[in-house]
C-alpha cells in the first residue's frame, strides 16, 4: 500500500492513512482518529477538515486490499457504478 500522508496547510496538523481506511490526526502530541469521510471515531480532539480525510482516503490500493470501498464512492472512484450514455433520443 502507498503511504498516504499531508500536513494540513493551515493547522499544521499531519493526516494519515491508516490500513483500514481510517484517518488518524497528529497534533504534536495530541491524536484523534476519524473517518475517510471525517467523522470523528476516536481521539484527542474532535475537529478535523473533513474535505482533507476524503482526499487522503482516496486510495484505490487500499480497495484492493481490504475490500473497503465507500470512501471511494464518495470522493467519485467507485468502479463498480455504471453509467450509461444519455442520448436525445433524436435518431
């Protein structure tokens, strides 16, 4: 699995990917974890930027690997929709 990992430009703080889908959140000594949707599960503090755990979450190896996929479905790499075509129905 590639390491996903950021500091957030303005807190500083660092976010993980962690192997089962979640996010953790470093702030020097202080860690919360939450969810590749950024719902707080667990942790120090309970305010994250939630558009930063989707972006970290978005990570099609760790798919692969856990079978994990709704944090895909929502940052829009769910391979399994199908669309189809709209046509005008003009022929």
């Amino acid at each position: 699995m590639i390491q996903r990992s950021t500091k957030h430009p303005f807190t500083g703080w660092l976010y993980e990917l962690l192997p089962d889908g979640n996010i953790q959140i470093t702030d020097g000594d202080k860690r919360a974890t939450f969810t590749g949707q950024g719902r707080y599960v667990s942790g120090d503090f309970k305010e994250c930027d939630p558009q930063l755990c989707v972006w970290i979450a978005n990570n099609p190896e760790l798919k692969q690997e856990t079978g994990a996929d709704s944090h895909l479905a929502l940052a829009g790499r769910n391979r399994r929709a199908i669309v189809s075509p709209i046509t005008s129905g003009a022929t």
